[in-house]
C-alpha cells in the first residue's frame, strides 16, 4: 500500500551503491543477476537450508532493487526494463511458495499453495488487463515511477516481501500464511476491479 513511500527510502540507500556503477552496467543485466540468489533461495528451501534461504531472499531482493535505481540515476529507464524486471520477479515469487511445498508437500501445504497461486493469477489479470486499458483511454499517470500502470492495493511490492520474510522465519505456519496472503492478494484484485467500474467508460 506504500509501495511510492517505501520506494523513495529504498532510492536514497541505494543511489550511493547505484554510482559507483557509473551507468557501464546495464539495468538488465542486474535484474538477471538477482534471479540467481532468487533460485539458489527457492533450492535452499527444498533442502532444508533456511537460513542459506532468507540470506539468498534477501540479496534477490538488494538486487531487484538496485536495477531499477541503476536505471533512473544514469537515464536508463525502458519500457523493456520494466516488463523484464517484473516477469522476473514473477519467476521468483512463483518459485519460492512451491519450494516451501516441494519440501514439505502436506494436503495443506498443497491446498494453501493452490490458494495462493489462484489468487497471484487473477490478481495479475486485474492489473495487467486494467494496465492496457489505462493507456488506451490515457489515464495512467504523468509522473509513475514504474514502466506498468496500475492502481494501488492492498498487497504490493513491500507487503510483499515482509510476508514471504514470514515463510522463512515461520515455515510452521506456511499454510495460514500462504492462505493469509491469498485472501489479501484475491481483495487486492478486488479493489482493482471496483477501480475499474468506477473509472473506465
């Protein structure tokens, strides 16, 4: 919800780490850099490694960061960075939720996940399909700082990350957690919606 707040915070820690790049590396290529500890995390989990886990979460997260703060600082910005960037993530928040069932694949490990997954689903539909429509009838904002338009919800990016922090420090609790998450993601997408009937003609 204070994903724009919580942004300007996350620019100011990382715009000293940003130029000492000295714009020779490529946003892009950071946003692929930070997949790596987002898949060594999920492997962490399966193996039982936690704390390996939450460190490689962490260092995913430092990274998905300083991409696009690299972008802004030495007017790097693309349309291409910003889908990239984000169809990463989605690779990362996919793997995660099923590392933690892979291992430990209880019914409802398996049903909360399910839950959970459905929820990301039409979650994403709700704003990638509101997006388009956004830039058809120009309502999307002049001074966004993201390349996607949507309107904010509940759940986003630093709701986020707290509650997939969560699974690491409570794997006991994985089920109410991933079930938590995907009642707040389903009224996120609700609250787009609702967005919608009221803007769009």
């Amino acid at each position: 919800m204070k994903d724009g707040l919580l942004r300007e915070y996350k620019d100011r820690l990382l715009e000293p780490v940003a130029q000492r790049f000295g714009g020779s590396v490529s946003p892009n290529l950071i946003s692929v850099a930070a997949l790596v500890p987002g898949l060594l995390s999920a492997w962490a989990i399966v193996q039982g490694a936690m704390g390996w886990g939450i460190g490689f979460w962490f260092l995913n997260r430092l990274l998905d960061g300083l991409d696009g703060v690299v972008a802004r600082s030495h007017d790097k910005k693309s349309d291409f960075g910003g889908y990239w960037d984000l169809l990463l993530d989605y690779v990362i928040y996919l793997a995660l939720p099923t590392a933690f069932v892979v291992a430990t694949p209880t019914p409802a490990h398996i049903w909360s996940l399910i839950a959970l997954l459905v929820s990301f689903q039409i979650n994403s539909l709700s704003w990638t399909l509101l997006s388009s429509l956004l830039e058809k009838q120009q309502l999307a904002s002049q001074a966004r700082l993201t390349s996607i338009e949507m309107p904010t919800g509940l759940i986003e990016g630093g709701e986020t990350v707290v509650f997939y922090t969560l699974f690491f420090l409570l794997p006991a609790y994985i089920p109410w957690l991933f079930g938590s998450m995907a009642l707040l993601v389903a009224v996120t997408a609700c609250q787009r919606v609702w967005w919608a009937w009221r803007h769009l003609e």
